[in-house]
C-alpha cells in the first residue's frame, strides 16, 4: 500500500468525521432554538432524548477527530 493512498484514506476519513460531528453540532443548536421557541407559544418542558443522543454522538465525533489528528 502506497503512502500516498494510505494519507488520502485518511484524509477523506477525517473530512468526513469533521463533516458529520459539525453538522450534528449545527443541528443540536437549531432543534434547542426551536424547542425554545415553542416553549414560547406553550409547550410544556420535558425530557429530550433526540438532543441528548445527539450531544453523545457530537462529543464522540470530536475525540474520533482528535484521534484521526493524532494519527496523521
């Protein structure tokens, strides 16, 4: 395996983490803006397991970044 295949390997693996955790990290931020806002109008509060499975995902996306880093 050439040098230069290994490097674009993880390259694109990185681009993608990099892409995925900051999209997440995007999303979280809109879903809160939205739940504030309907809390707003009268929603009631409650737990949100779509935002804390997201915020598990974005924080574990970071250290697979950090790792990749690392690694290069």
């Amino acid at each position: 395996v050439s040098p230069v295949r290994v490097w674009a390997t993880q390259a694109i693996g990185l681009a993608l983490v990099t892409i995925g955790t900051a999209s997440l990290m995007v999303a979280v931020l809109q879903h809160r803006r939205r739940v504030d806002s309907l809390r707003g109008m009268g929603l009631p509060p409650q737990w949100n397991l779509a935002l804390w499975v997201a915020s598990a995902v974005a924080v574990l996306g970071v250290f697979a970044f950090a790792s990749l880093v690392v690694d290069l």
